[in-house]
C-alpha cells in the first residue's frame, strides 16, 4: 500500500512540475512576467494624439486585465510598438439623392510585437477595423464611441495575435 502511494505522490509531483505558462483567458505568455507598450504615434493627419494615447493606454489594460503580466516601462519582456497608419471615413450606404446615409471610419494599426524569451513568436503586422456611423450626425459627436467599438475589436485581435495563441 506504501509503495502505491509514494508511486502516486511521485507521478503527481513529475506531472505538476511540468508546466506551460498560460493563463485562465486562453494565452500563452513563453514564461514571461512583464510587458511594455510604447505610445503608438500617428502616422496620418486625421488621426488624432488623443487617439492614439487611449490606443496605448487601452492594450496596457487589455494586458493587464486579460493575462498575469505585471508592466514595465520599458523594455518589458513582451514588448508593444505601433503606429497609425490609416485613419479614415468612406461612405457606405448612398441614398437616392446620392448622399451617404452611413459613413465608415476605419483605423488601421501597425503592430511589432517583440517576444524576448521567444523570438519566433515576434511578428510586425498591420490590424484593422471598422465601425458604421449615422452620416447624418458629424463624426465628432460619434467619435468617442467609435474609438471604443474599434479598439475592442482591435486590441482583442493584437492580444490574440500576440500572447492569445491563436
């Protein structure tokens, strides 16, 4: 009886010891504790600063609401860079007086994503996404509500692109 249970005290013991870093959301962070993510800067007109830092400030609470990741300042273990490199509105449903109804504002991010421990998970990739909006009501008074429903889709896609192993 003895030496079934030390038998299955060990194999209990060898298989905890093997672990995978991933977390209850489904990611896989290669070992690491930190991350780090630059202010994403624009690189067109239309979008603006204040865009861009709830960009930034958006994937730092993804990242720290979605995964065990502590944040660094710099230099984190994972690392985030990106930049704004298409922010516009395109007409997508016309009416018969040939004027839009529904307007779309698309964002679109390029992301580098440096994995220092696993290298071969880096990439550099654009993402992006869209939302419609009443053509009848200016874009300023939607836009808030735009860059929400944008960055949710946005970000969820960077997270899994990055650490959500998908």
């Amino acid at each position: 009886m003895n030496v079934r249970f030390l038998t299955y005290l060990l194999a209990v013991l060898l298989f905890a010891s093997c672990t995978v870093n991933y977390s209850l959301t489904g990611g896989q962070f290669s070992g690491a504790k930190t991350f780090s993510v630059e202010l994403f800067r624009s690189q067109t007109a239309l979008a603006s600063p204040i865009y861009a830092q709830r960009l930034t400030e958006s994937l730092k609470d993804l990242l720290l609401s979605q995964s065990p990741l502590k944040i660094a300042e710099t230099d984190g273990e994972l690392k985030y860079q990106g930049f704004i490199t298409d922010y516009k509105v395109t007409p997508v449903a016309i009416q018969g007086n040939e004027t839009a109804s529904l307007n779309r504002l698309t964002i679109t991010v390029k992301v580098k994503y440096t994995n220092s421990l696993e290298p071969s998970l880096s990439f550099d990739k654009s993402f992006s996404k869209f939302a419609d909006f009443d053509a009848s009501l200016d874009l300023l008074s939607q836009e808030d509500q735009l860059w929400s429903t944008i960055n949710e889709q946005l970000l969820q896609e960077i997270y899994n692109s990055s650490v959500g192993n998908w």
